[in-house]
C-alpha cells in the first residue's frame, strides 16, 4: 500500500488519514496469535455489526480492545460475561478512524477449569520461588483492633465477629465489607485490605470467606492479593472456607484458620483464661505481703536469739561474775593490788569488794 | 515501676498484667524490703483493678471500614 505525503522543503508530512492507513497496512502483516485475558466491558447490541468487549490482563490490568463480528461471535454460542477468562485468536488491527489500535478476533475459548487449574499451579510455583510462602509473623496476644476482611455474604462475617466477641467481648473489631467473588473480588479485596491496614490500630487481620466453588474462591488466589497479603504491614490470617483446593491466601498469610472459631482463637485470647489467671494473680499477690512480714519477723526472730545468745547476761546467769576496777574489767591479777576497791558483778545484783591478795 | 501511678489510662491489658506478675515475684522472692513491699502491694493492687476494668467495663466495638471502592 503507498503512503503519500506532502513535501514542505526538506521535510516530508503525512495526513492523520495516510498515517493510519499506513500504521494499518504495518499491523496487518503481523501474524495471528493467542491472547489471554479477562473480558471486561462486555458490548453487544443486535443491530451493531461487531460486538466489542476490552481483554484486561489480571495481573497488572494492561487493557486491549477487542472486537468481533457480532455473527461469529454469537455462532460461538458462549454466552460470555464480563470477568471471564478467555483466549482470543485473532490480530492486531488498527481502527483507523480513531487510530486506536485493537484486537481483532477470529475465535474466543473460554479459559476451562484444567486451564484454571494449570495457571494456578503455575502461579503458585512462582510466588512460591520468590518465598511468599513463608511468612510466619507471630500474631498479637492483645490486639488493640482486629480488622476483618470479609464479603458482604452474612454468614461469614457474623460468624467470625460472633466467633470473636464471645471469646474476647472487649475485643475491637474493624470490618471491611467488599466484593469476594467475580472479577472485581481480587482489586476490591487488596484495596480493603490496604485501607484496613493503614486504619489506626489494626494489629491483625481475619480475612474471612465462607467456602465456595472452586471458581467462587479463584479470587483468593490471584495474584494481586497474594502479594498484597504477603507485602501486609500486620499479620494476616487467611480463614477462607474450602475443601480441596488450599487458596494461595492460605500459604502467602501469617496464619490459617480452618472455622470462624479458630480464627478467633488466634486473634484474641480468651477473657475467661484471662480473668481465672488475674484471679489468681490477685490471691498471691494478697498473701505476698503476709508472707513477707512472716519471713522478716521470722528472720528478726533468728537475730534476737543470736543476740542474746551473745550476750554476758545469760553467761552470769550461768554463775559467772564480771570484775570491774575503775570501770574497766579486770581480766588478770595483775590488773588490781592488794586493796585495790572492786565491783563485782552477778547474774542478779552484785556487791563491791577489797582486794585482799594477787596472784 | 518508675511511672507508678501515672499514666494509668494509657497502660494496656497487657502491660498492666505482666507488671502485675512481676510485683507479685517480687514480693514473693522476700527480697523487697518492708516500705518498698506496701508500695508494690499498693501497686499490685491497682494493676489488678485496671485488668479487670479493662476486661469487664471495655465494650467491645464493631465498626465499619469505609466500603472500598471497587477498581
């Protein structure tokens, strides 16, 4: 195809037309291919001649619009709704009108469980080599506030608040209602999930879903959550309902619980232990102080026997006499002389005396 | 135990009882003296009354995160 331009001196200039028409002509060489993602908004009307629909790229949102033939489209009978996995055959193509470049498909498969479950495997092997798995952050004893993530189905949310208060009823609890199942689960998840995080307080995190089909419980395993739970600045117990298939929030959390009651068990202790432990605190702490007085009467009691046992008086008493001459004891005859005025000393009384002799 | 007294409306559950545990070693270890023993029974005490009003009187709250808005 050419391409005319216009020449102005040494520069030469394309219409928007000739320009699309000829990045048009460029695209359309490329080769057909395969392209997965997730159809989002979803247009089809019977008297448009295409249907449109965007392929969003659930791991980092990348966009692409895509269009069919409404003909084919509704010969492939697969009634698609927005959210869907699928993979899309067809080529790139450039609307030139709007020079908005888009996906022209040829057919559309829907993503299927096998592929769900390959993808998942593949996933998990990744984050898992990058070591998501491996947080085990102790939970608090005493969170000031639990913050519970949780979808606005009822039955989830009022077990684990009921699972909670009953066990802890002073506990503080921040609840953040949000999607939890379908395409939007997994953005509005890791928003709350932030927004829990910065809220002030919040110690540890339950994020709590009643049990589901597999397909019901994929958005616990995408991606975005996965490492927005592992990237959590608090600990988070992933407590998300499920018999076979373990929802990669259950390896990237801090902990799992399997029931409502064993998510409470981990984020709040128990009043009743609590208060049987302070009651007997108390009752130590009442006879502490007997004790001690006890102990130092006891120990004053040791001294004063000692101190007596010392003392000369018990030693006279025993018919022992002390000798003083001029107030000082006299220890050897030749302390006194003969005449010299003593005082004797006895275990009662005493009397005064003349030395009559040394030796 | 320098803070005795003060700040008793911002000490938690949990420093209130872990401070209350060791008055309570303390004293039973004898090694206290007697002046020193009233002022950590004192203490003990008032510990032990802050616990239970924490357990007992604190109403659990349940509030509600602004809804997120979905992406």
């Amino acid at each position: 195809m050419k391409v005319e331009a216009e020449q102005y001196g040494d520069r030469r200039v394309y219409t928007v037309s000739a320009f699309n028409r000829g990045v048009a002509g460029w695209l359309a060489r490329l080769p057909t291919v395969w392209v997965e993602g997730e159809v989002t908004e979803l247009r089809r009307q019977d008297r448009w001649q295409s249907v449109f629909f965007t392929l969003k790229d659930p791991s980092d949102g990348s966009c692409l619009p895509t269009s069919m033939p409404r003909g084919q489209f509704d010969a492939l009978r697969l009634e698609l709704a927005n959210g869907e996995r699928v993979h899309v055959f067809g080529r790139p193509e450039l609307f030139e009108a709007r020079g908005e470049l888009r996906l022209r498909a040829l057919s559309i498969e829907r993503f299927g469980l096998g592929d769900h479950l390959a993808a998942l495997e593949r996933l998990k092997q990744k984050l898992a080599a990058e070591g998501l798995f491996e947080r085990r952050r102790p939970l608090p004893r005493f969170p000031r506030k639990v913050g519970l993530l949780t979808g606005n189905d009822a039955a989830a949310k009022r077990d684990v608040l009921t699972a909670i208060t009953t066990r802890f009823p002073p506990a503080r609890v921040v609840v953040a209602e949000t999607y939890v199942q379908g395409p939007r689960a997994a953005p509005a998840l890791v928003t709350a999930l932030r927004d829990l995080c910065a809220g002030d307080g919040v110690d540890v995190i339950v994020l709590a879903r009643g049990g589901g089909s597999f397909e019901d419980l994929l958005p616990f395993s995408d991606e975005r959550l996965v490492r927005a739970i592992a990237s959590c600045a608090v600990p988070v117990v992933s407590a998300v309902g499920h018999e076979q298939d373990t929802p990669l929030t259950d390896l990237a959390a801090d902990a799992r619980a399997s029931t409502p009651s064993l998510a409470a068990r981990l984020v709040v202790p128990d009043a009743d232990e609590l208060r049987e432990r302070l009651n007997q605190t108390r009752s130590r702490l009442q006879r502490a102080p007997l004790h001690l007085v006890e102990r130092k009467r006891a120990r004053l009691d040791g001294s004063y026997g000692r101190l007596r046992a010392l003392s000369p008086r018990a030693t006279l008493e025993r018919g022992y006499a002390i000798v003083r001459h001029g107030g000082r004891i006299v220890r050897t005859g030749a302390d006194v002389e003969k005449s010299s005025r003593v005082d004797v000393e006895l275990g009662e009384g005493g009397f005064g005396a003349t030395v009559e002799k040394t030796r | 135990m320098s803070d005795t007294g003060s700040e008793s409306s911002e000490v938690t559950f949990e420093e209130a009882q872990k401070e209350l545990e060791r008055i309570v070693q303390q004293l039973e270890s004898g090694q206290a003296d007697l002046d020193d023993a009233i002022k950590l029974w004192e203490r003990g005490e008032e510990l032990h009354r802050l616990c239970l009003e924490k357990l007992d009187s604190a109403q659990g709250t349940i509030e509600a995160l602004k809804p997120a808005e979905p992406a």
